[in-house]
C-alpha cells in the first residue's frame, strides 16, 4: 500500500514538474521567475525520479546525470523562492557561487565513492550518503558543506517570504507568504533530512519516509500549477505587462473614486513624506481600511508592494528639489532626510533605480544645463 501511494504522489508530482516547466515557458518566458520555475520544476522531477525506492537497479550507473541535474533541486527552490517575494531579484554572482559550491559540493560524492570502492555508484542519494559515511575522509567535508549550504538557503528564503509580508500589496501572494513559512519549513525540512546522511535508511521498497517526501512535493507542485493556470498567475510568474507603475483610471465605483482622490490629496500635501510610514500608518491618516488600501494601491496606481509606491512619490519630489537652482546649495543627505529616508543608502539606490542616475548626478546634469542669468534671476 504504501509503495502503491508513493509511486502515485511520486510519479505525480513529476507529471505536474514537467507541465508546470512547460506552461511558465509557454506563457511567461520573459520573465526571470518563469526560467527559475522552470528550473526548479525539471530538477525537481528528476529528484523525485532519482529518490525512487529500486530506481538505481533499473537505471544502473545512469543515476549519475539524474543525479546531476536533480542535485539543483534546492538550489533551484532557493532563487525561486526569492524571485517569488522581491519584484526587483536580480541574479547576482553570489547566486551563481552559492549554487555552484552546493552542487560541487553533491556531485563530490561520485569521485570519492570511485577512488574509494574502484567503481563508479549505481546508488540513490541516501545510500550513497550511508556508503561514504565511514568510507571516505573527505565526506564529512564535502556534507558540512552541503548540509550548511542548504540550511542557510532554506533560512535565507523564509525570512525573505516572512520579511516582505507587511509591504506587499498583491494579496493572493501576500497570504501564501505565511503558508509558505509554514508548509515550506515542513516540506523542505523533511526533504533535506531525507538526503542528509543518515536521514533515511537505504532501502529498495518505499518506506513510510519516502510517501511523505512524495506527497508533500506532488501538494507543493499541484499548488504551484493551479494558480499558474488560473488567470490571476501574474503573482507566481512576475509582472508579464512589464509597464511602471502608473495611476490608472479610477473604478467604476464612487467610493473607489473618493478613496482614490483622497490618497492623492495624501500625496501631495506630503503626507508619503512622514519617516518610517507604514501601510497601516497609512490607513488611519487615510481613514480606509488596510485591505482595502492595498487593493487601491496594487489594482488602481499598479503597484506591487508598498515600498515601490512610496518611492516613486519620494523620488519625483527628490528631483524637484535636486532640479531647483535655490536649492543647489541644500545637501543630498538633507534631502533624503526631509524626504522620509532614514540614511543615504536606501535614497541613492532608490532613486538610482528609477533615474539611471545618482542625486548627485541628476543635480548636476540639470542645473549644468541651467543658464547663469537663468539661475540668477531664479534666486530673486
């Protein structure tokens, strides 16, 4: 019975793996968490295809390129995860490094197995992991590493998922933040603890172990591919519109209109200005509920978090003042201050995003262009 409900939960979830990879390149291959689904949804298959109890007699030495590819199965969860929580992810070097030492760190196993039995394995992860334990003395290297680097990657993508619950405002993904910090944690938990060493008994029927590790995958796969195949899967894939946020016509509705009107009454008697304000801060100044605030801000002005739209109205204020003569004399830090940003940083690189250029740029860029009679009479 139980060998019968992994091989379904199992071979499920590579059913849903493959479909999942083909509709995110199929519908949204211009975005970069559409290319990440995708590679986690073939690594993930090929994990669950390499973890199969027997698999290794049918395949033979052939478990070495599964293997291959399904190793960058929680590598791949790990960029997902953060190009699913932050609008802005960008692949950095540090990306590629953490994941390259990881996958070393895996693919590590096969040279040492060789030199230590003379032959090439034909094993899956766990027993693989059993055999090098006591074997070889580079193993409790090569897994402190391993293990070290998916636990801080794991930890890495729930704080992410936890950090930004307050400052996004689509819904849909702002309610499966918590549902992931939950059923994430379990999840990859119990698959991390299936190929640690030690973590599961090798064995060629499936244990109890490997029909939750199945379930909770194929549950996770067939979540992700109901809300791709929904017509609201903008949330899991990224922004297919790829437009700036921009205040769209207000809804029919006369209290969406005077909600509207009131928040950008809000906005420019510089109340966006106020150090440290949050969406809740926000609704009681506005005097309209929280939910309802969000879903102005996200659906009616097209933002996607809350810091996006505080920004977009600090830095257009920020180059008013940059761009007015009078004010050439005022510090860029000052600025920053007077305009809601606790310290230079955050300011520059905000406004950097949006501009291509730095404050200190800007300024001088516009008031270099300013004619000197200009700028004179400016100051009478």
């Amino acid at each position: 019975m139980i060998e019968l409900l992994d091989n379904i939960f199992r071979f499920g979830g590579v059913f849903c793996c493959l479909l999942i990879a083909a509709l995110a390149m199929r519908d949204a291959r211009c975005t970069l968490a559409a290319h990440l689904a995708c590679f986690l949804s073939v690594a993930t298959a090929f994990f669950l295809i390499l973890a199969a109890p027997g698999i290794s007699g049918v395949v033979g030495t052939w478990m070495i390129p599964l293997e291959m590819v399904g190793l960058f199965a929680p590598a791949a969860l790990w960029l997902f995860s953060l190009s699913l929580f932050d609008d802005k992810f960008k692949l950095e070097p540090i990306h590629f490094i953490v994941v390259a030492v990881f996958w070393l760190s895996g693919m590590s196993n096969f040279p040492q197995y060789y030199f230590t039995f003379g032959e090439w394995p034909s094993l899956p992860p766990a027993a693989l992991h059993t055999m090098l334990e006591n074997s070889s003395p580079l193993y409790p290297v090569s897994a402190f590493v391993g293990n070290s680097l998916k636990f801080g990657m794991v930890a890495h993508m729930l704080f992410a998922a936890w950090q930004g619950r307050d400052d996004d405002l689509l819904e849909s993904r702002r309610r499966f933040r918590s549902t992931f910090v939950i059923g994430g944690a379990t999840a990859v938990g119990v698959v991390v603890y299936s190929l640690s060493p030690g973590g599961a008994v090798p064995s060629d029927n499936a244990t109890l172990i490997d029909a939750v590790v199945s379930g909770i995958i194929l549950s996770i796969v067939f979540y992700m591919l109901w809300n791709i195949i929904k017509v609201d899967s903008e949330w899991l894939l990224g922004d297919l519109t790829q437009v700036e946020p921009r205040l769209l016509e207000a809804a029919q509705e006369p209290t969406d209109a005077l909600d509207l009107a009131r928040l950008n009454d809000l906005a420019a008697n510089a109340t966006l200005l106020e150090q440290g304000l949050t969406i809740t801060r926000l609704a009681d100044i506005a005097k309209v509920p929280e939910h309802r605030l969000r879903r102005l801000i996200n659906q009616h002005m097209g933002f996607r978090n809350f810091s996006d739209f505080l920004n977009h109205h600090r830095v257009e204020a920020a180059k008013n003042r940059l761009a007015d003569a009078q004010e050439r004399h005022t510090p860029v830090l000052t600025i920053a201050m007077e305009l809601g940003y606790g310290s230079l940083g955050p300011f520059n690189r905000a406004f950097k995003e949006r501009t291509g250029q730095t404050p200190t740029e800007f300024r001088r860029d516009f008031l270099g262009g300013v004619q000197p009679s200009t700028m004179q009479a400016s100051t009478h």
